[in-house]
C-alpha cells in the first residue's frame, strides 16, 4: 500500500505546486518577447503530470488540462498564450513518455525490427498488429479532430469521463474478482490476431474524449477480446508509441511554428525531461502493481477526483 499512497500523494503535491505557480501577465522575463509567461517550473509541473498519467489509466489529457486551468495557462482560462499553442505544447512533451517507452520496451522494438527485416516472425506480427491497432484511431481523429475539440475538450466533459472510467474500472474488477479461475489466465501478446488488434484500436478512439484515459481504454479493450492483463498492458504501452509518436508529429508540423513563438525552447525540453523521468517510473510501478492487484485503486482514484473537481469547478474555486 505504500507505493501507491506515494504515487497520488505525489501527483496531489503536482497539483498543489501548480496551485502555487500561476501564470502572470507582464512578467519581466517574457514582456516584449511575444511569448507568454511560463517558469521552469510550470514546464517542470507539466511534465510530471504527462510522465506520470500518460500510461496510467487516469487520462494524462484530464490531468494536462485541469493544471493548465489551476497556472492559468492558454487563453481559454483567461490566462496568456494561444491555445492552440498550449494544446501542441503538452502533445509534443509526450515524446518524453514515448522515450520511456522505448526504453523499457527496448527488447520488442528491437523484435518488430527484427521481424521487418524478416528475421523474426513474431516481430512482424506484432509490428502488424500494432499498425492495424492504430489506424482507427488515425482515421477518426483526422475526420472528427475539430469537432472533439470544440466539444468535448472542458473541464466538465473531462470530469464526466473520469467519473464513467472509474466506474468502468470498478465494474471489471469486481467481475474479474468473481472469476478467478481465469484472472491470470488469456491470451498473450505473440498470439494476438489481427482481428483483435482492430477491436483494440476502435476502442481507443473513445479516448479522444479527454478524461477517458487512452491506457484505460487499450487494456480494458485487450482484456475484453481476450488477452491475459500482463499482455494487455504491454500492447497498450507498445500501440501507445506509434498513436501518441503520430500525434506528437502531427501537432508539430501543424503548431509548431506557434508554440515555439509563445513558448521557448527551454520550457520544451524542461517538459521533455520530465515527462521522461517520472513516465519511467510510473511505468516501472503500474506493471509490477497490476501483476499482483489489478486496476481498482486507478477506479476509486478517478471516481474520487472526479468529485473534488467538479466540487471545485461547481463552487468557482478553478
């Protein structure tokens, strides 16, 4: 119990520094640059709360937004920069995360190169999978990327989708509980079909809705086609690479112009390296977490933040 009381504890001391560093119009640092105000330490809050959420099934979008809205950062809350700007900037520091990623998972990157090469069957059925896992996804949010922005990307939406998710959570929990003849049991990741992979990745589309979380989605949806929960989560770090690693370029080529103009290059690699740092080590915790307890504690996280925020929202205090 200690490890998890540490990770919340740590992500609720985020926010409270979020709290304590809002943004200030006329800040002698960036007056007459044309680029609004963020301190190191904002980029630094920022990039904690992406390493730490990205892959945990708590939604990093959620958790982005809600510390934008607490520094008053991107215009939408009335604080400075455009936020077209602000949305590219919290993608692109993803690339901290999918580093992680690459990292850890370095043995199957290293087999789906392997498997393009033609030296490795299962890499390349892996690597096929998870194209065919990301091109809903792909599609969709090409199609329908203004309309969820214009829609869904607020403060109450998000709080709706954590408090649905977390439910969800607790729902599949409660009925892998009451089964746990077949709890460890499932499909593996080199047995993974094609088919299934196609399931996963329309389910992901459902995290384009902020606050759903798009880790929650890819593992619940690998459980439910049938893959043990060990293999689940690993594919949804692995197909995460390629969506998040699509997205992060897309934003760049489109925004990046603009965001390098609001925010500098500092802020960008204080976000990078800190997503990166606190990505690995919430990584390393939630797999070796789910071996041994499942994903309750992510539901009743989310359920229980959701009730603080839309409390705090309902009550003008954010």
């Amino acid at each position: 119990m200690m490890v998890q009381r540490i990770l919340l504890s740590l992500l609720c001391g985020v926010f409270l520094l979020a709290a304590g560093a809002p943004a200030r119009a006329g800040d002698p640092e960036t007056e007459g640059t044309g680029r609004s105000a963020m301190s190191t330490t904002q980029a630094a809050v920022l990039g904690i709360v992406e390493g730490l959420t990205e892959y945990l099934p708590v939604s990093s979008t959620g958790h982005l937004l809600l510390a934008e809205r607490i520094m008053e950062i991107g215009s939408a809350n009335g604080g400075q920069g455009s936020q077209d700007a602000i949305e590219a900037y919290t993608i692109c520091i993803q690339a901290g995360a999918i580093i992680a990623v690459l990292g850890l998972y370095f043995r199957r990157v290293r087999q789906m190169l392997a498997g393009l090469a033609g030296k490795d069957r299962d890499g390349r059925a892996l690597f096929i999978n998870i194209v065919v896992g990301f091109l809903p996804a792909a599609v969709i949010g090409l199609l329908f990327n203004g309309l969820i922005k214009a829609w869904l990307f607020g403060p109450w939406p998000v709080v709706a989708a954590w408090l649905a998710g977390g439910l969800a959570i607790l729902a599949v929990h409660r009925h892998r509980k009451s089964q746990p003849a077949t709890a460890g049991k499932g499909v593996s990741l080199e047995e993974l079909s094609w088919k299934m992979a196609l399931v996963i990745g329309f389910a992901q589309c459902i995290a384009m809705w902020p606050g759903v979380s798009r880790s929650l989605i890819t593992i619940v949806g690998g459980v439910m086609v049938g893959m043990s929960l060990p293999a689940a989560v690993e594919y949804s770090f692995l197909l995460g690479v390629l969506t998040l690693g699509a997205a992060t370029a897309y934003d760049t080529v489109k925004h990046g112009q603009e965001m390098l103009q609001t925010f500098d290059l500092p802020a960008l690699a204080t976000g990078l390296v800190f997503a990166f740092v606190s990505a690995v080590a919430a990584i390393k915790w939630m797999v070796a977490y789910l071996n041994r307890h499942g994903m309750a504690i992510f539901g009743y996280y989310r359920v229980g933040l959701a009730m603080v925020v839309a409390f705090l929202l309902f009550t003008g205090r954010i």
